[in-house]
C-alpha cells in the first residue's frame, strides 16, 4: 500500500495522496504504520472515520455496530503517529458527526487538523435521513436520479441555505477560538476542553485521554504507554494485516 500510494503521488505530479479508515483491530492500524516506517513512504494525510458515521445507503448494522468510535480512533492514529515520529509528516483529518462548531473543536483538541463534515450540510441541504439514498426513491430529492424527485431539491435556495450553514458555522468556531484567548483553531488542545465526569466533579480532557510521548513506540521498553500499545503493538506486522502469532 505505502509503494502505491508512492506511485499515485509520482503520477499525479507529487500531488497530496493520503487514505480514509475506520479503526478496527489496533494491530491493523499497527501494521500500517510499522510499513510506513520500514518503507519510509507516507501518505501525505489521513482521514480518521468514526462509527458514528455513515451514509443512509449502508446497511444498519454497520452504521450502528461497526468501527471504533471517533474520538477512540482519531486518539489512537495521533498517538500512534506520534509516537512512531511520523506525526509532523502526516496531517490528520476526522468524519463522524462533526456537525456543530464544538464539534470541531473538541475534535482538533484530540489532534485533528481539519474536519470534514457532511451530515450538517446534508440537513441543510434539505435531508430527512429516510435512508433510501441507494434506492433512488430519496423524497427531499437529494439522492435521486428521477426527474420528477429531483423537482423538490430547489437548488438557489438550498445553496444558500448550505452557504448560510457553513458561513454560521465557521463564525461560530471562530467565536469559541477567540473565547478561548487563541489565534487559530490549530491552537486548541485538549487543555482547552472540560468534561463532567460525574455529579460533582470536572476534569481536563487532557487528564482523561491516553497521551504517547514523542518517539516512544520506536524504543524497545513499551512500559509506558497506554496498554492497546503494550499488547498490540508486538503483534504487528509491515508485510501483512494478520496478527503475529505468540506462543
């Protein structure tokens, strides 16, 4: 994969190349980064999906069950990175609900650089989430080839409706930023965010994540790092997917 993405970036005239994944097994992602180490190819960014999203035109069960949830894999790609001394090569970007401006800013103080959002946009756009986009039955016209459907999506009103939602969005993020005495979103960390853990008690979000200190995983001694670390990391492989086998 690394040696493809490689030649994609050759062909295309150095243009950015980077991939799209859902965390899975840890060993997976392990295997990813422990070829991007051997091979010393990169991808250029990588765009962390959450379970939490999902087209109406997946089946259920995998938009309820499958996947590791956003923040669980957004954390654990930026750990990895970082600990793997790839973090300053690789931009990181997140999908899964991020729909609100908090939204984005909690989502880059786990690491992320940018968001990508769809489902926000998809309501202003007019979606009821009836889940037929694959049928080309959508009733709001969306997602649908039919001409008489496609009658309902009145498009200058809803690009404004769209552009009004992002222009909204975007002002509000910049709102929370300046609330927050910084300069730029890139500058919220997890410092910046509190979370209610229970009816009398707040804490830092940086004191509830996993932190992986800079270059950690390329020692030997994994002692001190966050346990998915100790028991998967051991188990990864550059040259395949599955799991090395232990005694």
């Amino acid at each position: 994969m690394m040696g493809f993405i490689q030649q994609l970036r050759e062909l295309s005239g150095g243009k950015p190349v980077g991939i799209k994944l859902c965390i899975g097994h840890p060993w997976e992602w392990f295997a990813l980064v422990k070829a991007m180490l051997e091979t010393n190819l990169v991808p250029d960014f990588i765009v962390v999906d959450g379970a939490e999203g999902g087209t109406g035109a997946a089946p259920v069960e995998f938009t309820d069950h499958v996947g590791a949830p956003l923040q669980e894999g957004l954390l654990l790609v930026h750990n990895t990175l970082k600990g793997a001394g790839l973090r300053d090569r690789i931009k990181i970007g997140c999908a899964g609900k991020v729909v609100s401006a908090f939204d984005m800013a909690r989502m880059m103080a786990l690491g992320a650089d940018w968001c990508n959002s769809a489902r926000g946009f998809m309501f202003a756009l007019g979606c009821i989430q009836a889940q037929a986009c694959h049928t080309g039955h959508c009733p709001t016209g969306v997602t649908t080839q039919d001409a008489h459907r496609q009658q309902a999506l009145h498009v200058p009103s809803k690009a404004e409706r769209v552009a009004n939602f992002h222009a909204q969005t975007l002002h509000a993020l910049k709102e929370i930023v300046q609330a927050a005495g910084l300069s730029h979103p890139g500058d919220i960390t997890a410092h910046h965010i509190v979370r209610r853990v229970n009816d009398n008690e707040v804490r830092l979000l940086a004191n509830l994540i996993p932190q992986v200190k800079a270059g950690s995983l390329l020692k030997d001694d994994l002692s001190d790092t966050h346990n998915v670390f100790r028991l998967y990391w051991p188990l990864a492989q550059a040259q395949t997917f599955a799991p090395r086998q232990t005694a």
